[in-house]
C-alpha cells in the first residue's frame, strides 16, 4: 500500500494536488468540492468561454446548484486555465470529465475521452506516476481501450509513470441532495494499491461510502447499468401509459395502488427520457454486448419504448386537435417547459426536440417556453416565447418539464389567450381537476381520453 | 355509506361472517387471518384432502408458516367444507382465492375462478347483498368479464343481491414479514361505498394500510403490474448475468457496486424465476394489451429473457461438462434443490423442471435433492434423492433453490462422493473460494468461466 500511504501523507499535509479536465456540469461542481476539501485544485477546459467565466467567479453550467459556489478571482489553490500541458505537470491526481454523447448513428462518440486522454498523457512527467481517472460515463472496456494504445505510443510506463482508474460520476442535476460532497462513489483500477490510494483521495471529497469494487471494467459497468435500470424502470411506466388508456383505466390510479406494495418501485410516465445519462448509456451497453455476441433484447426494446414516446405523444395531440375542430395544417401548440428536466436550464437530449419535430412533421405550428433557457438554446424552427404573458391564440398546451414555473403559471389567464383551450399534461403533475374548473379540456399521459 | 355503516356494526359486534373458497397457500392463512381477527370463517376447497387435513388442524399447503396455526378440530368459529352451497348462505362476504394458472400456449386460464364465482353466486340467497370479492390474480376487466354474465344468468341484481369487488393478494410464500396479517391491500369496486365497507373489513385482518382505489380493474391492473415490474427488474440481471461474463466480468461484482448508489435496485441473477406469479402475470398483461392493440413489447422481451434462462444455464453446464472430459451421454447432474422458492416446499413453476428438461435433452442423466419436497412431486424423469449422503457419482452439482440445507451441506463430504468436482451455483449464494479450497471447481450463473 506504497502509494495509498504517500497519498494519505500529502493529503494530511494538503501537499496534494488535483487536476480537472472538463469543467462542465461534473468537472465544476468536483474541483470546487476538491478545492472546498482542502485540495490544490487545477482546472481546464478546451472553451475559452468556460475558463473565462470560472475565472471570474462565474457558473458557466446550467445548474443552479453551482450558482453561489464558483470560487472568486484570486482565490488561493484555485488554477483556471485552457492549458492541459500547463496544468497536469502540477497534479497527483488528473480528473478527466469530459462528455461522452451518442452520434447521430446511437453509437458512443468517444472522442473528448480520446482526446482529453490524450492531451493529459502527454503532458505527464516521466517517473511520477500520475494517477489519470476517467469519471465519464463509458461501457466496459473503454478506458483501457481508448487510453492504453496512446500511454504506449507514448512510451509510459504504467506504475512508474502513470497509473489509469475509473471513477463514474454520480451527478444528478438539480439534487442537491446528491452533489459531488454527498453521493457514494465506486473506483476500478488493475492495481488494488492505487484503488486505495483513490478510495482515500475520494473519501475527502465525499461524505458517503468510497468503494475500491475491483478491475476498471466493473467500476465501467456499475455506471452504465445503474442507468439502463433506470432506462427500463421508466420504459415499463411508458409502456403501460400506451396500454392502460386503451383499457379506460389511468396508468396514474394503477402505479399509486400498485405503490402502497412494499417492494414495488414508483416510476412516473413521460412525454420521454432526456438528459446527458439514461437515453444515452443504454447504447453503451448495447453496442458492447452486440460487440461480445450477446443478446441484449431487453434493453433495446426499453430504448425503443422511451425514444418513441415524443412521437407518441405527438400523435395523441395531433388526435386532440383534430377532436377539436382544428383545421388540418392550422394547428398551434404551446410546448410548457423545454429543458430535460425541472429546475435546470439544460436542452441537450431533451424530448421536448423530437416531440416539436413530430408535431411540426404534421404540419403543426409549435412554441416554447422555457423561463430556465435563452431564446438561442432551441432549435430555430420553434417559436421562442419570451414572456407568457404576451402568448396567445393557441389551440394546446402541454406540460413538457415539470419546472415549478410552469406548474404554478396563471392558468386562468392563459385559458382566456387560448384560441381552444386544451391542456396535456406530459409530467402527471398538474391538477387535472382543477383546470377542469377553470374551464381546460385536460389531458394527460397514461390517461383515458374520455376521463 | 350505508354498507360501510351496516359492516362497522357487524365487525364491531363479531356478528359479520367471511367465506374463503380455496384453501390454498393465500387461501388457509387468509382464512386463519380472518378467524384470528374474530370473525366467523367458513373456509371452502373442492379437495376432499385439503378439507381433510385442514379439518385435523394440519397444514395442507407447502407453506412452513402455515404449518402451527391451523386451528384445532372444534375450534369456534371456524367451518371447513367441501361444499360451496353450505357455506356461502352464511355469509356476508365471500373471498375466492383460487388459482389462475397459464395453459401451455401461455394464455390465462380463468376455468377456476369462473367455476368457483359460479358455485358462489348459485348459493346466494337473493336480497343478501352478499359481498364476492376476488382475490386471484387476473388481468385488468377479467372480474367483471367472467362473473357479470353468470351474475346475469342467473337473474341476480347488483347492489341487492350481490356485489362484486377485487382485492388481490399480495401472498409472498416464504415472507413471514409479509404475511396477510401484515401487507398493504388495495380494492377495487364500481361501487364506492361497497369499496369503503371492504377497507372496513380488510382493516381487521391487515395492519398495514387498506386503501379503496376506484375501479375493480384498477386494483386488477395493480396486481398485475407489480409483478410485471419484479419480472422485468430480474430480466435485466439476467440479462446482465449473459452479456458480463462475455466481457470476463463478474455481474455480481458488478451489482454490488451498482447498489452504492441511491436509487439502485438490488436484484440478483438465477437459473430462472418461479413461482405462481412472476412468470405467469406478465402473460396475462400482454395478453389483454393484444387485446386492446397496443404494443408490450418490453414486457414481452422480459419474458422471454428470464423463460431462457434454465435453457441457457443448461448449454453452460452441458459445456462444463465437456470441457471436464465427461463423454457425451453420460454426465450425471445432480440438482440441488427443486422448488422455486427458499424453504418452501413448492414445486409449481419452478425453473427446475426446465433446467432438468434441458439437460436431459442433451443426453445428461439428471438428479435432484430437495428437503422440503417428497419424492412423488418430481418429475417422473428425474432420478429423486432422497439420503444426499447416498448420493454419488455425480459429475456436477448445480445449487437450484436457495434452501438453507442446500447452502449448509456437508460440501466437503459430497466432493468425496462426485466423480468429478464441478460445482455451479445457480443463485448466487455459495462461497465459490471456500469451496475451491474443498476442491470443487467452482462455477456461478454472471461469472466468466475464468475465475
């Protein structure tokens, strides 16, 4: 346990230093908490933008969890540069949160992980054995197969100048509950005596358990099916949100007393799974065990369920506009919410896209809006309402992201703007009975259309 | 709230009077539940046997739980016959709680609760109001589907003669902890205040929360779904327990360290998943989804995933096997445990019979050992030991149920008695170093053959 005991010396005489690569919604939030935990912290990041803002103080993410804790200019221990070379010469230990998203074909694009890799390999000192952890989301396999090829092209010497682990994020936007200080953390590494070195390092970042669980490829697993069980969870509700309305029972009534059972997992039905995590991991894990031969039907056909709701739904309003007299072409909806998720102004991956995509593809008029985002964020192809106050004439509106703005908005008033005053609830959070009163023609996911 | 009133009296004077038809493994402890709770029970089997012995005070079921607190022959308040027609005319409310089987094309056989709700609504006495409430469990519509027409023929008037409503059971044989004295219950009823009148009742046998949730085919699909949801969650580690070991990857290791996080659901991978519930509901939900046409296709690919499983476990053992020198033809297995379930005695659905047809198909000679079954309940093909010391011989030995006699074996003596030492633990349960230092060659359902 050399190097778990030289860690534990330079970490109690806050000797060690930590470098970030990728100050996004990970990379930030884990150099303050390492900064906030007594570290010498280094952070960088390829966008000038980024390190510009960081540099003054500013929350470049989209999470207002970061808002009030970006460390001010001049800050001791706190080094915010666009230079890996200048950086990673300083650091123990290399943090790598880079994105790991899909390509327009639903394969993994590794290529900030190659490179992010790549920049930091070659910026390591020979003989001082940096410890390089990958924390982003990638299927089994992948950290030694993308990094080990440039550690020996470049002549490194694993153990002696450098050491590679796996690390996943946990990161869950808008909990802050469960933030970088507070969420238990699993590390993968060939050699058992770095693992401690890092459950040790970890161990002060984190107020929960820190766990050495074995090889990189079983910390790499972990990661991915925590979130293809999420992917399923949430697919089975989906699925019964198609079958239950066709049986004139709500979906919503069936979960709730299926709740009150011990064991049984409360899931809600949606318009569609968005975020950076669980519509995207599932693909890891097919292509990987496509790439073993093995099947993985269950998985796939979980994906196929969660990416059709958008145009699930989409033709379910189409129905409404059409039970509503509108004339075909002449339809115009008022999407509520745009971001993936309540309280966080994130568009990427989020089903509000292909569900606008399968509404303008019927030759339907489509608006957002979204107090949590700027205009520019959506696609160029949605009108952007900047000020509720000022929509009107619509014929529909739908709950897309259950942003408390949109929950607690005038529906009163916004029913007198209506041309037609239909309302769809993509979140099951509305109260459907109460807009009934205020004369809506409420609708929901998972419900009955007759209800 | 008439009835509701009319039962709160009854309850509270001891005057109010249950009928159970079908005295089997939810059946027997609903029944005792009910006489404990001080009602007056009539308890109906159409078995001469399980009258017989319930009448003795013996346990008819394979339940240990229920084995002590069959009532005494002559205990007050407790009637045990065979005959539907005696019972049912002093009843206030009438439980069936008969089986719901598949057929062998995998659709929902419904011939018992047709027959029993038959045999019921035959002896009730017109203008009793008398209460039938289905227990089994069916897919969203079967109740009224099945017993409305018999309801109609035979010229009886809802709300004056007879109500119906739907309570399922949420029986887990083997869980002391979630007994019916102990488990949360939901019930369905087009009726409200016939629905409120049953959490009345049902609040006396359960401690738990007894909640009215509208409908009868809400409660129908409630049951259903929680199974489908336990059947989809073990599918995945199924699943996960092929694709891992492909990659030489533990799935256990891997789920361990999954479980760290928050929101992670612990499920663990096995030869196949038995029962009268898991693999038999989910076929009643694609069913009535075809009905209704829409699509289950992740329901249906779940299905097929855990269905595969003693037919995948058999192509492994068949390659140990092999690999081990045995010449085809003459492998000898020997099974460890036949039930489906830990310290029950119940051989219905187990993934047992498959797993040993599987391998017989292959030409293996195939075992079983099972403490908590007799002889007769094994199949025909299957060579049954009764002494495990005497069994030898054996070239593999396959840990099937979970029974603590089968974890606790002298694993040390059976060793000297195989002919060769191979040892595959099918649930995950064994400690596969410790019996590598007895001199098995261990192996495990999600381990790479590797290790």
């Amino acid at each position: 346990m050399a190097l778990a005991a030289t860690f534990a010396s330079k970490i109690s005489d806050g000797s060690l230093s930590v470098g970030i690569i990728g100050l996004g919604y990970v990379g930030l939030p884990t150099a303050i908490g390492f900064h906030d935990a007594g570290f010498n912290v280094w952070g960088v990041d390829v966008s000038q933008r980024t390190v510009d803002m960081v540099k003054a103080g500013q929350n470049p993410t989209g999470d207002p969890d970061v808002d009030d804790i970006v460390p001010a200019p001049g800050t001791e221990n706190w080094h915010i540069t666009t230079s890996t070379a200048e950086a990673v010469p300083h650091c123990d230990v290399v943090l790598v949160t880079v994105p790991t998203p899909i390509t327009h074909d639903l394969k993994p694009d590794l290529s900030y992980v190659e490179a992010a890799g790549r920049a930091v390999f070659e910026a390591i000192p020979k003989g001082s054995n940096t410890i390089v952890v990958l924390e982003s989301t990638v299927y089994p396999g992948v950290t030694a197969q993308t990094w080990m090829p440039i550690v020996e092209e470049l002549g490194l010497v694993i153990g002696e100048d450098v050491n590679i682990a796996y690390c996943p994020e946990r990161f869950n936007p808008g909990d802050a509950a469960h933030g970088v200080r507070s969420v238990a953390r699993v590390i993968g590494c060939a050699d058992e005596d770095v693992g401690h070195a890092l459950v040790e390092l970890y161990s002060k970042l984190t107020s929960e358990d820190v766990r050495y669980v074995g090889k990189l490829e079983v910390a790499e697993a972990a990661k991915v099916i925590e979130n293809v069980q999420r992917d399923i969870n949430i697919a089975l509700v989906n699925e019964l949100a198609r079958i239950f309305p066709a049986m004139d029972v709500d979906v919503e009534d069936v979960l709730s007393a299926a709740a009150t059972k011990w064991n049984f997992h409360r899931y809600t039905p949606g318009v569609g799974v968005g975020g950076h995590c669980i519509p995207v991991d599932p693909y890891y894990m097919i292509q990987r065990a496509a790439d073993v031969g093995v099947p993985a039907g269950l998985i796939t056909a979980a994906r196929a369920v969660n990416r059709s709701m958008p145009n699930h739904v989409a033709g379910v309003l189409h129905d409404l506009l059409y039970q509503a007299g509108v004339p075909a072409g002449e339809g115009r909806v008022l999407l509520l919410g745009w971001s993936y998720k309540p309280e966080v102004g994130d568009p990427r991956e989020t089903p509000a896209e292909p569900l606008a995509e399968a509404l303008q593809a019927k030759n339907v008029h489509v608006a957002a809006w979204d107090p949590h985002l700027e205009g520019a964020e959506l696609p160029d192809s949605v009108e952007v309402i900047a000020d509720l106050e000022a929509a009107e004439g619509f014929d529909l509106a739908v709950l897309v992201t259950a942003h408390q703005a949109c929950l607690s908005l005038d529906w009163g008033a916004l029913q007198g703007r209506m041309r037609r005053s239909i309302v769809y609830d993509g979140r099951r959070v509305l109260d459907l009975e109460a807009l009934g009163a205020l004369g809506w023609q409420a609708h929901a996911v998972g419900r009955p259309a007759s209800e």
